[in-house]
C-alpha cells in the first residue's frame, strides 16, 4: 500500500532527484492520483529538508572563508534593483536651469 521511500540524509544529488522525479510525476498527472499524492509529497518534503539543511551548511562553511580572505558578504555590495549586480550609480543633485538637460 504505502510505499516509503528511504533518503539517503547525506546525498544532497539524491535528494534533489527525488524532488525533481516528484515534481515530474506531479506535473505529468491528468487526473491526480490520490493514493500515490500524500506519500510521494511527504517523501518530497523530508527530502527537501535534507536539500535545505545541506545547501545551509555548504553556505555557512563558504562564508566563513569568505570572512576569513577579507572579502564583502555577497549581499553587501548595492546594485541598481534590477538583478544584475551592476553598482548603483549615485544621485545627483539637480541643479536648476543647469546641467540636467546636457546629454554626457
């Protein structure tokens, strides 16, 4: 009836698999098969807690040494809100019937 799957606790590639397989499985359905659905996301779920627990771990670890060269945090380093990590430019100030309308 219920088939558990067993997770390896140390193996983020497969874990992330079963995540992948279960995600595959869910999106491939035409009429959801409720038998299979509670186990298939329970065993996603323990594996997603096994992915986030590794990949927290490797962050942690990275940013230790990051620490330790002496460069930024990846996150300390402003961009212009678009996502593409360019720096922002500063503000200038406008200068009335001054050089706003100059194009350099």
């Amino acid at each position: 009836m219920s088939e558990v799957q067993e997770l390896d606790s140390a193996s983020f590639n497969k874990n992330y698999r079963v995540l992948k397989e279960t995600a595959d499985w869910l999106s491939g359905q035409k009429e959801p098969d409720i038998d299979q659905l509670v186990p298939k996301v329970e065993t996603a779920m323990r594996a997603y807690k096994i992915c986030k627990s590794r990949l927290d771990t490797v962050q942690a670890t990275l940013g230790q040494y990051f620490e330790q060269d002496g460069a930024p945090p990846e996150d300390a380093t402003p961009t212009n809100g678009d996502g593409d990590g360019q720096a922002r430019k500063p503000n200038r100030p406008t200068q009335p019937g001054g050089d706003d309308d100059i194009p350099f």
